[in-house]
C-alpha cells in the first residue's frame, strides 16, 4: 500500500517532473499565448456587441421619443419634409442642486483667484517672493529670482 502511495506523490502523471523555478516547455507557453489570444478576442468581440447593443438601445428610445414627440403635437407638420433633430435636455437641466451650487461656487473662486492675481504685476509677485526668502534661514537657502 506504501508503494502505491510513494508511486502517486513523488511521480507526475505523464511528461517529466516539473519543477518549481522551471520556465514551462514551449509548446506550453504557445498554448499560454494562444488562449490569451483567444480569450482577448472573446473579450474585444463582447465588448463590440455590448457597445452595439447600447447604440440600438439609444436609436429605439430616440425613435420612441421622437414618435411620441410627432404624435402629441398637431399631426401633419412633418409633410415639408423638414425634421427637425429631436431635442436632448440641456445639461443644466439635468444637473441636481449641489451640482449646480458646487460650480456656482467653483466659478466664484476662479474669479476670486483671477482677480487676486491680477492686483499684482509679475515683478511685484517676484519681489516679494524674494523677500520672503530673505527672511527665511541660510538652511533653506535658495537662489534669488529674476534679475538683480
């Protein structure tokens, strides 16, 4: 019974012992690579039929849409053969209100910054720069900015 048991761990079933560090054969790799390949190409296909079935999707629900758009109005406008594109909500629209508190308040803060850079002239903002240094210690010593 031993034997049987000696035979099962310390034998590999077909092909040699593979070892730990061991580089796996080459037709091992090329199978590696062809599945890779394959599973790849699985993926791009699916990723194709989802990103066509989410355009289907959007081309119904605008065809639903306009239908019921034409269908609610006055009936036959649409005999000049000018259609008009059907129209998609304005993105403000769609927008909760703390999205819209944010930007307004994103937007007061460019200005905010704008106008606080604009008080002062670039020599002016290097000037201080380097005063700021001269009052700092020789441990932090950087070298001045700009001419002089």
């Amino acid at each position: 019974m031993s034997d049987a048991y000696d035979v099962a761990l310390y034998t590999a079933k077909s092909g040699r012992l593979r070892l730990k560090g061991d580089k796996p054969s080459r037709s091992e790799s090329r199978k590696r690579k062809k599945e890779a390949a394959d599973a790849a190409e699985e993926e791009r296909k699916q990723q194709e039929d989802e990103r066509k079935a989410k355009e289907k999707e959007d081309d119904d629900r605008e065809q639903r849409e306009l239908k019921r758009r034409e269908g609610g109005g006055e009936g036959d406008d649409d005999e000049d053969g000018d259609e008009q594109p059907p129209k998609l909500p304005r993105i403000e629209e769609a927008k909760t209100p703390a999205e819209r508190r944010f930007e307004e308040m994103q937007r007061r803060r460019e200005e905010q910054e704008a106008k606080k850079l604009s008080i002062r002239s670039h020599r002016e903002r290097v000037d201080e720069f380097n005063s700021r240094l001269d009052r700092l210690p020789t441990h932090f010593d950087i070298p001045k900015v700009g001419p002089g």
